[in-house]
C-alpha cells in the first residue's frame, strides 16, 4: 500500500497524499532503541509525520536531488531528521538527548523545543549528476526559520506560509504500522493573485480544507491513499494525477565513512583506534549497517601523501 498520489480541484488547489507501509518498517525497526536505551513509540510516530511530510514536499520540487528536513533543539529528543527525494526515495533518523527521559504521551514541542530556542531547517540538495548542478546550481540551498508549532503540522506549516507564501495545509499521522501524509496547497494564479482570490476559488479552499478536517487517525493509518481521497472529496471534481510508490534506501556507503574518517585527521582517527583496541566500527545513523575500520585499512586511509599533507595543514 505504500503510494504517493497527486490530484487537484480545478486548477486552483492542488494536494498530495502518501501511505507508507512496508516501507516505513525498515525506520520503526532500526529505531527501537537508541544505545541502550528503549525509544518511546512517541519518537517514532514524530518522525514518521516528519517523513511522511517530507516526501509531500519533496515531490512537489521540480528538482533534481534530495530534500533534507532537520528539526533540532534542546529537548528530549534533540535532531529530528528525514532526506526525501523527489521519486520517493526516504530515509529518517532522531537522535536523543542523554539521560533525559521522554513521557509517553510528549507533544513534539515537549520532545524538541521546551525552552523555546529550537530551529526547523530546510535543506535541498542537487543531486550531482543533474542538470542543476550542471547549470553550477550543486551548492546545498538552506533555509532556518524558529520552531514554531506544537506539531510537526503545525511547524511544516508554518515554513510553507514563509518560504513559498501560498496558503497551505497539512494532516499527517503515524504509528507503528504506517506513516500518513496529506497536503493541500492554494496554486499560484496570474500575476501576483492567488487561483483562489476570487469568490469561487475562495469558497473552494475553504470546502476541500473542511472537508480534510473530517479525517480521523484511523482513516489516515488503515485506508488505501486512493479511498481516502474517495471518502473525503467524492463530491467535488478532483482529479488525480501521477501515482508513485515511495521506498526506503539508505545512501550510506564505505566510501562515505572513509572520507568521514579521513576529515577527522590521522592523528584523531590513529586516537580513536588506539582506544577500541585495534578497530574502529562506525553504525550508519539511518540503516544501522556497521563498517569496521582495523588497523590496516586505518593505515591506508591515509597512505595517499596528499591526504597526509592535507591533515598536518588542518
């Protein structure tokens, strides 16, 4: 069942809804605990909305590469983050605060933003075969804006009225199951007014968000994308349009640990090994997939002279 459906009403609103099955296992599985402590079904249900949410916008981009999400402050739960792209590849991590419990029944402001300083930022980056990077577009665009919200609804709504200034809603849900994601967004019109400035396209937006409002958890995480979309707007003349099926693929590799390793410096690494006795084993933070670094494969890291110069300069 996992899908990502566009459709629109008339060629002044348009929205998305994805469904994530199967594929959101692979996240519920590799975040069931964090060190050796237990993650709390909260965590997860957070992070998949973020992912969920993620991958509405993802596929709205006309662009070549990957949409980053980072959700980041001092609470209990202190990074939350989910890499999309545009043809429905996923992955989502979260990282927790040490020795911090995380109340079962949290909002996400509690998990992330208690005192208030925390930051949602959005990140798009080409991908480096594309033709934006091409075109010399192949350096990372980021946008920050506050934590604002109680929900990750509420905090990814809150950007989409900054960054791209058309009125925009979310209704997101998550369990150990499923992630659910539906976006309804007012389109742009001629000049600088809105496809919904006018007296039918105003009562339009109106009709479709109250008719969102009317869907429950229950519908979000059991039904089919393409009833939901039945049930709420059969009434109205919607229209859908590409259809595709979302997957989770980790981007990790050796070769990106490798070069990690080799930032850090042979000093700092040849450090790290000598206090893991003999082995340096580094856990992707998405997939969990280990890759174990002995003292020879250390060793040749860092047998390039261009890299040994590159360290004693940093």
């Amino acid at each position: 069942m996992d899908s990502l459906i566009r459709f629109g009403f008339n060629g002044r609103v348009r929205g998305q809804v994805v469904r994530l099955d199967k594929s959101w296992l692979p996240i519920v599985t590799h975040h069931q605990r964090y060190g050796e402590r237990d993650v709390p079904p909260t965590v997860r249900e957070r992070l998949g909305e973020l992912t969920a949410a993620g991958l509405l916008l993802a596929s709205s981009l006309k662009f070549d590469g990957s949409l980053l999400l980072q959700i980041q402050g001092t609470g209990p739960a202190r990074l939350f983050v989910a890499e999309c792209q545009a043809d429905g590849r996923f992955r989502a991590t979260v990282k927790l605060q040490d020795g911090t419990a995380i109340p079962h029944d949290a909002s996400f402001g509690d998990l992330v933003n208690p005192d208030g300083n925390g930051r949602f930022a959005v990140t798009l980056l080409p991908a480096s075969n594309s033709s934006d990077a091409s075109k010399g577009l192949d350096n990372p665009y980021q946008g920050i804006i506050p934590f604002e919200g109680d929900t990750v609804a509420e905090v990814l709504e809150n950007y989409m009225s900054l960054s791209e200034q058309l009125p925009s809603r979310l209704w997101l849900g998550a369990n150990e199951q499923s992630a659910f994601g539906l976006l309804l967004q007012v389109m742009p019109g001629t000049s600088d007014q809105l496809a919904t400035d006018d007296e039918e396209g105003r009562m339009l937006w109106e009709q479709v968000q109250a008719l969102a409002d009317t869907l429950t958890r229950e519908e979000m995480l059991t039904l089919p994308p393409e009833e939901v979309l039945r049930r709420l707007f059969w009434e109205t003349d919607i229209r859908a349009f590409d259809q595709k099926k979302p997957r989770f693929q980790c981007t990790c590799s050796r070769e990106k640990v490798a070069g990690m390793l080799k930032m850090l410096g042979r000093a700092e690494v040849e450090s790290i090994l000598e206090e893991q006795e003999g082995a340096i084993q580094v856990n992707c933070e998405f997939c969990r997939l280990p890759y174990r670094f002995d003292t020879q494969q250390v060793a040749a890291l860092f047998a390039d002279p261009q890299a040994d110069e590159k360290t004693s300069v940093s």
